[in-house]
C-alpha cells in the first residue's frame, strides 16, 4: 500500500496495481488449495485463514479503491469463482426450463446455455467474464415465456444482439436462419424488402457497453449486419443489371407463366433428362429459360436462382408439379 500511494507515475501506479493483484490471487489460490485439503483442527487452519482473509481484503481494497487501473482481464481467486458458479447454476437452470417451454428449438437452446454451462465448470474465469455472465443470466432469465411464440422468438434474438452474445456458432445460426428467409421468396425486390426489414430490426437493437461474450472476435450485432449489407449490395447490383438489360426495358417479349422458379426448374430438368430437349450445354440452357421467362408474379429471377432449385429440388415443389402434370395429362384427353 506504501508502494501505491508513493508511485510517482500513472504507468508506474498502473504496473503496480496489475502485479500486486496477480500476486494476491495467486496466493489466495494457494491457500484456498491449502485449506481444502486440511481440517479445522489442524493447527494451522486458523492461520491460513487470517493470511487469507487479509490477502482478499488487500484485493478488495485494489479493486474499489484503484478500479481505473485495476485489470478486469486477470482471473479472479478460484473461492470467487466457486461463489459466482453457485449463484449462477440456479439461474442457468431456470433459463433452460424456460427455453424448453418455448418454440426455440433445441438446437439453439443448446447454443444459448453452452457458455453458461461453460462458466459454471471452469476454474479460471476472469472477472470481465465473470460480470458478462452474471448481466447475461439476469437478463435470460428475465424474459417473458408467456408472450406469443414468434415474440418470444424475437425477444431472445433482440436480447442476445443487446449482450453481444457473439458465440460464432449463434452467430452463424443467425445469419443462416435469415438466408433461409430470402431464399424464400422469388423475386429481387422481394429479397431486398425483406433484408432491409432486417436490418433495420437489428440497428434498432442497443448493445450494451463494454458487454461481449468473446471480445476477440467480432460482435454479433456487427456480423447479422454486415452479412445484411452485404446481401443487399448483391441483390441491388442484380436488379440493376436486370433493369439494364434490353428485355426489363420492354425491347423483346418474354413467355409469361403462373409457375414459380422451382417448379419452372424441376420442368425443364425432367424434359431435359427425358431428352424432350436436347441442348447439350446445361448451363446455356437456364441462362435462356433465366433471360425470357418470369413467374407466376410476372418479375424477372437470376440464372443463379434458376441453376440452385434446377440441382436441389425440394419435396412440396415435387408435389406441386406431379399435381400439374396429372392436370395436363387429363386436359390432353380432353382436347379433340
């Protein structure tokens, strides 16, 4: 203490602070480890807890009396975390029941526990971790599972955007999940009305200062939106080379249908394999079917759109074109 309030130099104070601190915890943890292996008869267990009591008060005396310079990085004494890990197991089990009685499925409800879980069974937390996850289960365990399902749904997303709950593999759930949405929809216009919706949706959400599950890597809110940017840039380029092209300004006649692309695609594949049509270059013969046909929404769609449903043909749009077939088939008879 004689040293600290002699340091002539903030650098100088600041050294001091860090290895004071280092050294306190390492010596508490020692004693701790000391402790747990004695019984309070042996004739050193009073002792070893005046030492102990004394180095955590010197701690304390650092961490509320020099906090600007005290290292939130450092781990904190092993008793601490043992203390937190007791206070939190409660919460992470109330959480988890909550989730499960929501429409979250499992595999993000796994995704949200793990570093909690993570938490509870480590033995070198650091204090900035220690107090990102006390924030993050107050805040999970806080939500309310009686609103409606797709609320719910949002609340959690808005809720793990505001704490910067950056695991790569929630974020990646994220930005998975709204590449499912897009591809949904059909048209360029209606990629680009949906993306920045969500964009909008996630500038909206606040992060809160200096919370972040991992500070090495990029924070949640910043990938969901850079991925949007991103999305958005492509699709606008497309519309525009669309827009350009000499059939968007009306100069050549397009063939018209009620069908959408993967049912436009799943057609011309089965005549192409039956030899019905038989162009030899694949890939020329969807950029013609991309260049003079539209959907049932009378819009334009990409050869890269067309070329995706052509190879990865799902099972409703299989359905949908036997019905259409068997239509045809029966209307053939019909036709004198």
């Amino acid at each position: 203490m004689e040293e600290v309030f002699n340091a002539s130099e903030e650098k100088a104070l600041q050294l001091l602070i860090d290895k004071y601190q280092s050294v306190f915890i390492r010596l508490m943890d020692q004693l701790h480890v000391y402790r747990k292996g004695i019984k309070k008869q042996d004739e050193y267990w009073e002792l070893s807890k005046y030492l102990f009591d004394h180095l955590n008060e010197l701690l304390c005396f650092l961490q509320v009396h020099y906090a600007r310079y005290f290292n939130m990085e450092q781990k904190m004494p092993s008793i601490k975390i043992e203390h937190i890990s007791k206070e939190i197991q409660p919460k992470i089990e109330t959480i988890a029941a909550a989730l499960k009685r929501t429409i979250i499925n499992d595999k993000l409800m796994k995704l949200i526990l793990q570093p909690l879980e993570h938490f509870v069974t480590s033995d070198s937390i650091s204090y900035e971790q220690a107090l990102y996850i006390k924030t993050a289960t107050n805040e999970l365990v806080a939500f309310d599972v009686t609103a409606a399902p797709e609320d719910i749904a949002v609340t959690i997303k808005k809720i793990l955007v505001s704490l910067d709950y950056n695991h790569p593999d929630i974020s990646l759930y994220y930005i998975n999940e709204l590449d499912l949405l897009v591809a949904e929809e059909e048209s360029v216009q209606g990629k680009l009305r949906i993306l920045k919706y969500q964009l909008k949706e996630a500038n909206q959400v606040t992060v809160k200062p200096d919370h972040i599950l991992y500070p090495e890597l990029p924070g949640l809110k910043e990938q969901i939106v850079n991925w949007l940017n991103e999305e958005i840039y492509f699709h606008e380029m497309e519309q525009t080379i669309i827009a350009a092209s000499p059939a968007a300004n009306g100069t050549d006649t397009k063939i018209h249908t009620s069908l959408s692309v993967p049912q436009l695609a799943l057609l011309f594949r089965l005549l192409k394999e039956e030899q019905l049509i038989t162009n030899t270059n694949q890939s020329e013969l969807l950029k013609v079917v991309a260049n003079n046909f539209t959907t049932m929404h009378k819009e334009n769609f990409s050869y890269g759109h067309l070329h995706g449903k052509y190879y990865k043909i799902e099972a409703n749009t299989k359905r949908t074109v036997y019905d259409i077939l068997m239509k045809l088939l029966h209307l053939s008879r019909k036709i004198g």
